[in-house]
C-alpha cells in the first residue's frame, strides 16, 4: 500500500481516499445508494458514530465507502462531515498500532478494513481503539465478514460500546447488471472492445448461478474482465470488437443453462438440448442427441453408440493440442485415466481425434453437481457429509492408484447420481490446458487449487488432496475456506494459510474434521494420502483392508438421496 505523507491530519501508514476522489481516481458508485446514506447517518449520531460494517466478501463494503469518500469530496454531506479526510489506515504495518493512538485525536475519519483479520494475526485492535469514543476522538468505519466478526471481534468492549454494526448485503442480479453498466466506459477503454448489454447481463446472471462461495457484484465484474481477457489473448477480437453473452459463457467452466426469458447463453445457434447448424451429428461411432453444456475446455454432448447406450462426450478446443507433444500427451494422460479403477468414479471410456479436434468419451452420468445440490438444497452435515467425502476421497485413491493427478478438483466435477456419486473430469484438466498461451497460466479453479499450483511447483497426488478439503468445506459451509473473489486475493489467503471454516467443525464428524485440516497444509508433504484419508474416515487405523476401495464406494452409496 502506498501512504500519504505526514501531515496534520494524515499519516504515513494512510491514504487519503477524500483526495482521491477529488483527484478523479475514485470511480463512480452504482446500486449502494442507499448503504451510502446509512453510512453517512451513523457518522452524524452523538452516540455510537462508528459504524461497523459486515458484509461477506465482495459484496461491495469498499464501494459503499468510496461512496462517502465521493460525497465528501462534492459537499454532498451534513455540515459536520464536510471538509473531513476519509483515511484509510494500515493497521498491520510495523508501528502502526502507536500511529493510531495519535491519529485518533485528529479531525478525520479513520477507515480500518478488515479488522478481523488484524485480530486473528495478533494485532492489539481493543488497545489501538482505545481512544474511541473520548470526546473529540476521530470516527472510525471498520469492516469485517460476518464470521470473522462473529469469532474474532464480538467480544471486544470497545466495539459494543462505541460501534453501531451496518449490514451490507449481496446485491440482487438486477443490481449487479446496473453496476456493471456503471463501469462499462473504463472496461471498454481498458480492454479496448465493446461491450454489449447481453454479456452485462449474463455476467450477472451466471456469476450468480455458478460461482458459488462468492458474492455479487464483484464475482460478475471478475467474470466480465475474465472473459474479455480471454476474448484477446485468444485473439478473437481486434481492436473495437465485441463482447457477447457467449464469450462470458466460454469462460466459465460449466454448463451453459437457459436465462430466464432469454435465449440460452453459450452459441447463438444452439442451446442445451439442442443441437445447432454448427454442431455434429455423429462424433466416431457415436450418434450426437444433444448439447450437455460449455465450458472454458470444450463442449459436452449427450450421444448414445450402436447399443443405444448412453455416453457423455466432452469435444475439447482444437487450440489446446496444437502441436506433437500436445497430442501424445493426450493421449498418455487419457490412457492412465481409462485405467483408474470405477469407483466412485464416471469411467473413461475412449478418446480420440475427429479430425484435429480431440474428445473424451465418458459415462454419462444423470445427476446434479455437488454445487448444484448445495445451492438448491444447501449445506451437508452430519452422515450425508461424512458420505460425500468418503466417497469423493474413494475416487481420488483410485484415480492416484492409477498414477495421475486430476488437477481440478471441485464442486462442479462431483456429480450426485442416484446410484452414488461419480468425480468427473480426471486427466482432462492438463492436457485441456496444454495450448495455453497465458503466461503464468495455472490449472485449476483457484478457490480449490493447492499453494503449489499458483507456485508452479511440482503438482502431485497431495494437490488433489488440498483440492477436496477444500471442497468438503465447501460441502459443509456454502463457502470454499479460503473464499472465491479474486485470484490475488485467494492466493495470498492459501500461502499464508489463512482459512474460514465458518460453521464446518460443527457439522462435520471429529475424523473429517481432523483430516480437512491436514488436508489444507501449506507444505504438500505434511498433506496425508487420500488412501490414508479413507482409512481414517472408515475406521480401519493404519492397516489398510484388502477392497478398500470397494468399502468405501459401498460406504459411500448407502443411501443415494442426495437432496
């Protein structure tokens, strides 16, 4: 963070967001109008004039802020606010917490943002408050997640005192889409393309389906950038081209599903359940029935071969195995995929090339994804959650039995079947990846990815590992621990280890619960096995049974409502 300088009234570990927002530098504040004045209402009180507001992340606490910051800055305040710096202090900087102390005494108000954050690493955040609320003391506007003020700051004195809490809630779909249109200009100047009303509103339409564990607005405005990201780096658009509502669909790794009274989102000639001009009919020996969905790695088909039985087939983008190398080691990734033993497992049954395009052939699977089934049907306790991960650590022993990693373990790639579970999508992410001309580029879904991804380390077994305690919180809580907003933000959370298990230790079983948290060490090799994880979780101690793997998919599947 860069600090203003020392002056009266400022100070070395503050930036002045009021001067900001006279400079120009603060962008406009769409849809928070109302949060804004609520702001401005504690701030006025005699009593209690320092507002704490909660709200999860990415949900919009800095933008209403920069909302006052702006209001400030036109005179658009009561008397006693105008002409007040709007500083926001790093309290975690090396001699901050005696910089505070003095600051406390100047005519401003005093921004600390994420102040449980500051408390869970040690900083002394009830001595540094200590002078809120003395007679001329400065205000201050502090911010946390609920959980983190739940568990780290509801049993200070000072914030029961002299704190009055302001909740910031999810903005709706429709919020979402009028915000994005409030930053519309400087995403097209950015990026240099257009941007058309229909990627605004399925931005903010899939975010909200499928990106869950994140908040609106900011998943959506993550999703718009993303996919005019990737629009350019795949060069397909020059300069003054067009963002669509297929190109936010293409860079999302999920099913593309019908908007409601839109046309679906995804190829304007073809929607799910329907096959397009620009579809094939056959695929090998397999006739085509209809689309599944598209993701950022292909499409998926439903097809049916000459026995009239039915397979899923994923068509990969022809950019990803450009080149020799590219292709040979599809071909090796997916021939250890076919070798992985099916349990709990939806089974690799060929892969080949139609023309220069690749596809994968698998079984097909008729059952909602694990986020599906959480989003409409919420978070798994109790034996239903002890069942999910013993018979989604049963599919990753038998897919690292088989000598490959699967990379991309999430929520979306766990399919409830009624017949059991099924982990989709092994030995796909890699070579799906292959082509990438991204620099830096990772595989994965960085709310699910090991430290060591992001690292560019070597990624083995132990990433998988991360991947699904990672999930299991995610299965237990409606949230992954490390939180899903932007990459940075989720980086800097999984290397330093700081996690959110929200309500997980009480709705998990004391095995689970010992094993997530091992499963979630920054060091890979501190990580237990996933065979290690599944003895633990079915009570069999160090000695593993012979079937172990058999146990656990019949453990697993003992009761397959998964509702």
């Amino acid at each position: 963070m860069k600090h203003d300088v020392s002056e009266q009234g400022e100070s070395p570990f503050a930036v002045d967001l009021t001067a900001r927002a006279r400079a120009g530098q603060v962008g406009p504040v769409v849809g928070r109008e109302a949060e804004v004045r609520r702001l401005i209402e504690i701030l006025v009180r005699r009593d209690r004039a320092n507002p704490l507001v909660v709200g999860e992340r990415g949900v919009g606490k800095t933008s209403v802020i920069e909302g006052l910051a702006l209001r400030i800055a036109s005179g658009d305040v009561p008397a006693g606010l105008r002409d007040v710096r709007l500083l926001v202090f790093d309290l975690a900087a090396i001699g901050a917490v005696r910089e505070l102390e003095r600051l406390l005494t100047q005519p401003v108000i005093v921004v600390l943002d994420d102040l449980h954050t500051m408390a869970a690493r040690g900083v002394p955040v009830a001595s540094a408050l200590g002078a809120v609320g003395s007679p001329g003391a400065a205000r201050v506007i502090a911010t946390a997640t609920p959980v983190g003020e739940r568990e780290r700051l509801a049993g200070l004195p000072v914030l029961r005192r002299h704190f009055h809490r302001m909740d910031v809630a999810e903005a709706s779909v429709g919020d979402t889409t009028a915000v994005l249109r409030g930053l519309r200009s400087r995403l097209e100047e950015h990026h240099g393309i257009v941007i058309t009303d229909a990627a605004l509103e399925a931005a903010a339409t899939l975010a909200d389906r499928h990106l869950t564990g994140r908040f609106l607005p900011e998943k959506a405005v993550d999703l718009v950038e993303e996919a005019a990201a990737r629009l350019l780096v795949d060069g397909l658009a020059e300069d003054g081209g067009a963002l669509g509502a297929d190109d936010v669909a293409r860079a999302l790794d999920v099913p593309v599903e019908r908007l409601e009274g839109r046309e679906a989102v995804g190829r304007e000639d073809a929607t799910p359940g329907t096959l397009g001009p620009g579809d094939p009919v056959r695929i090998g020996a397999h006739r085509v029935l209809r689309r599944l969905g598209q993701g950022g790695q292909g499409v998926v088909y439903l097809a049916e071969d000459g026995r009239g039985e039915r397979v899923a087939i994923k068509v990969l983008h022809a950019a990803s195995l450009g080149d020799a190398r590219a292709r040979e080691r599809f071909v090796r990734e997916i021939e250890a995929a076919r070798r992985v033993a099916s349990f709990c497992t939806a089974r690799v049954l060929e892969a080949a090339f139609e023309g220069e395009v690749p596809y994968v052939v698998s079984e097909y699977v008729e059952g909602p994804s694990l986020r599906q089934a959480v989003t409409a049907g919420g978070p798994r306790a109790g034996g239903a959650l002890d069942r999910l991960a013993i018979g989604t650590i049963t599919a990753l022993a038998a897919i690292a039995e088989a000598g490959i990693v699967h990379r991309d373990f999430k929520p979306d790639n766990v399919l409830l079947a009624a017949d059991g579970l099924r982990v989709i999508d092994f030995g796909i992410a890699r070579v799906a990846n292959a082509g990438s001309s991204v620099t830096g580029h990772v595989i994965g879904t960085p709310a699910y990815m090991a430290p060591e991804q992001f690292e560019g380390g070597a990624v083995g077994p132990p990433a998988d590992v991360y991947a699904w305690a990672c999930a299991m919180v995610y299965a237990a809580t409606g949230r992954p621990p490390h939180g899903a907003d932007s990459i940075p933000q989720i980086m800097y959370r999984k290397l330093r280890g700081e996690a959110e298990f929200g309500e997980f230790a009480g709705r998990a079983s004391g095995a689970l619960a010992a094993m997530v948290e091992r499963g979630l060490s920054r060091d890979p090799g501190v990580r237990p096995a996933a065979k290690d994880i599944l003895l633990s979780l079915i009570g069999h101690g160090d000695v593993a049974p012979t079937g172990l793997l058999a146990e656990g998919a019949a453990i697993a599947t003992r009761v397959t409502d998964w509702s």
